[in-house]
C-alpha cells in the first residue's frame, strides 16, 4: 500500500500573546522602580515620549520595616529613634537588585523576598509561589537557590534541618554524618547519642563532634537585622486618614510624570507613523496600570480599615479572589497588581500582598491577627514566668480567638518566639 501526500484546508483557534499585550503585562506587574525602568528604556527609543520627575515631598522614610510581624501594633517610630541598620527585609531587597536586575527572575525572587519570615525562614511553598507568578515551579526552585547563597547562610532555608545545611555547606563542613543528623533533628534534640551512632554508624565521639557544630550555626539568621529600619525604597502608594476616611494616592515622587508628545506635522513614513502610535499605547498603558493600581488598593485598605487604625493584629481575613470579585477583574490582575507594591501608612510601610490573610476556621480571625496577638502577649508578660502554650490558649480565647494548643506552638514557631521555659529569665538579686 503506498502512502500519498495530499493538501488539506483545515481552521484553528490558537490564543498567542502580541508584543502590545505583552507590554501590557510587564506594565501591570512593575512596581513604580521597574516602571520608572521601562519608561527610561521607551523614552530613549522615542522621541514622543518625554519623562519628568516630580519633585514632590509626599513621601518621607519615617517608618519602620515592612508589615512587621514582631512585638506590638506596629506603632509609628520617632525620626530620632529610628534605628541605622537594615532591616531584613531591605538587606534581602538590596542582594536581589544585584542578583536580579532586570531579568525574569527578579520577579519570583521578590515574591519569596516577601514570603520571608522574621527568622529569616521561607513561610511560602514554592509550588504556591509558582502558581501566584505563573511560571513552573522548576523556575522557582532555580531562584530560590540562588536566594539561598545571600549571606547570612540560612536565610530563605524551609525549615530548621534546611537553615542548617545551608550553613553547614558555607563552613565547608558538611559530610555524610552531619547531614544526617540534620535529617534526624529530633533525634539530637532528644539527645538519643548512642542511637544517632547507630543509625551514623560511627561512634558517639564522631556525633559529639558534629553536635558542637552544629550548636555554633544561627538557628535563626533573620533575627539579626533590626526590624525598625526604614524600607528600601521609596512605595508605590501613600495612606492618610481625612475627615472623610482613608484616602490612598500615588506617591508621584517615585515615578516620573509621562508626557507624550504630539508631532508637529502628521507622521508621513512608516517609522514616524509606528514610533507616534508606540508612544500613544505607552500613555495609556501607564494610565491604565495607575488607575488598577489604584483601585485595587482602596479596595484592600477599605476592607482592612481596622488594621490602619490599629496595627497589623487588626487584619481581617481576606483573599485576592474577594478582592476580585468586588472590582470585576480577573484574580490574576490582581497578583500582578500587588506584586512587589508596598503602601506607606501612618504604622509603617507595608506590602499589598501582605494585607491578604487567610482564616484558621471559617468566621475566626485572619492569621495575622492571630501572629499579632501573640506578639503582643509575649511582649507583655512576666520574664520570670513566662506564658505556657496553655496559657497563651487561655489568654487569646479571652479575646475571643479559640484555637487549639497545636494551632498557638504553630504561629508562635513561625514568629521565632522560644517555647516558655526556654525564655524564662530570672531575676538577679543585688
């Protein structure tokens, strides 16, 4: 039987992204740094558009770190107790505009920047992380390990047995016992040597060896940076309460003005026809990421209201979707839009993304009121008999947060806050 060639007509739908919606995109996900980037980039291509920088002073580095989640509501700091060195947060953003200046990966390096813990730990899966960018969790991975080598080692780590690694690979000391016995942790803490030995199998002087390694690494790494430092840029938006209520605007001293130029005469060649209808979309481009950005921001403060009010432990639970659905907009606009974005308001500087916080039981409070309430219930009690889990149980159900022990040992690990015995102090009698 031969085979024969033969010409078929046949018709395909294929959805394909053109450079026009794809401009879009990169417009919509810019912060106002990368926005201020790509418009230097289109103004030196093209002569219709013209960049102006605002000399505006609406903005000043007055506050504190971004949406800290420590002790306390998160009250305004002084300028003269401000402290001088960096906070986590703006040591971490620094090594990323090195790492990742303008190349995809600086996105995804931003979104696990923001999901870092006050330990300095990764509070986000990367899957859910590739899943908010849209990009293969393989592309996540590959950022996250570059993250990982920003000194201190351990930063970035998914957990304690991670943090280790990282610094045990950074002395050079890390064999074939030691990583495992950081895979074997709760072994060592319960201090089972002879065990540890066996499953080694080497002897118990080669575990203590290790073990007085592994008592010299930061358990911790984030917890050295001093969370009262300024931000590392200048936000995108600016909170102020009227009379009226809170109002939020764009903080144009952090993106240049766009003005685009109308020709003298109708463009008569192909270029000059191309370079006016470039600058126009560009226009409407800028104009339409503002006017999202702006929406989508009032739509989160007025939802969270109480937490400008009264600090962080105020949050109320709350989802992209809900915000999503309330403007009529897709749930992926508004993860590009708060990507990266961070809002100045009279309590400190804090990321959009952050004001989203989900519920531990359906109607209880959000997450982060609850990581709050904890903060401020630690920071508050007696030094020489500290709160139990028990206690801290007992405490938040009389503000009406009922939640099981497991629930509070959880928030209070990933605040980095020692179980109570380990944070008794006593008192030194003169």
């Amino acid at each position: 039987m031969k085979s024969r060639q033969r010409i078929s007509i046949a018709q395909t739908q294929r959805l394909q992204l053109n450079l026009g919606l794809t401009a879009s995109i990169r417009v919509l996900n810019a912060d106002a740094e990368g926005l201020t980037r790509y418009l230097e980039e289109q103004a030196a291509e093209n002569p219709h558009i013209q960049l102006e920088r605002v000399q505006a002073t609406d903005w000043l580095p007055r506050w504190s770190g971004v949406l800290p989640r420590g002790a306390g509501g998160g009250q305004p700091q002084d300028d003269t107790t401000a402290a001088a060195g960096p906070s986590l947060m703006a040591h971490v953003m620094a090594r990323i505009d090195r790492l990742f200046p303008r190349n995809p990966g600086r996105r995804i390096a931003i979104a696990l920047a923001e999901g870092l813990e006050p330990s300095g730990w990764l509070g986000l899966d990367p899957a859910r992380v590739a899943q908010e960018c849209q990009v293969a969790t393989a592309e996540v991975e590959a950022v996250l390990a570059t993250l990982q080598k920003i000194e201190p080692a351990g930063l970035f780590a998914r957990n304690l047995a991670d943090c280790l690694r990282l610094q045990a690979i950074e002395a050079g000391c890390l064999d074939e016992v030691l990583s495992t016995m950081l895979d074997h942790l709760d072994l060592v803490a319960q201090g089972a040597f002879p065990r540890l030995a066996r499953i080694c199998e080497v002897d118990e002087a080669a575990i203590a060896a290790r073990l007085r390694l592994i008592r010299g690494f930061n358990p911790k790494p984030g917890a050295q940076f001093d969370p009262g430092a300024a931000p590392v840029r200048e936000p995108d938006l600016i909170a102020t309460k009227t009379e009226a209520g809170w109002e939020v605007a764009l903080n144009r001293s952090a993106l240049p003005s766009v003005q685009i130029r109308k020709p003298d005469k109708r463009p008569s060649t192909p270029v000059a026809r191309a370079a006016w209808a470039q600058a126009q979309a560009v226009g409407r481009m800028v104009e339409s990421r503002n006017a999202t950005l702006l929406r989508v921001a009032r739509e989160i403060l007025a939802r969270q209201e109480a937490a400008l009010d009264e600090g962080p432990g105020a949050l109320a639970p709350l989802t992209m979707s809900d915000v999503a659905e309330a403007l009529g907009i897709h749930e992926s606009t508004v993860s590009r839009v708060v990507s990266g974005t961070c809002v100045d308001t009279p309590r400190g500087t804090w990321w959009l993304r952050r004001m989203f916080s989900g519920s531990v039981a359906e109607g209880g409070p959000s997450a982060a009121a609850i990581r709050a309430a904890i903060s401020r219930l630690v920071a508050g009690e007696d030094a020489s008999a500290p709160l139990s889990d028990g206690a801290l149980v007992e405490a938040l159900a009389a503000e009406g947060m009922d939640l099981a022990r497991r629930t509070v040992a959880k928030y209070r690990e990933m605040l980095g806050i020692p179980p109570g015995h380990r944070r008794r102090r006593r008192t030194r009698v003169a």
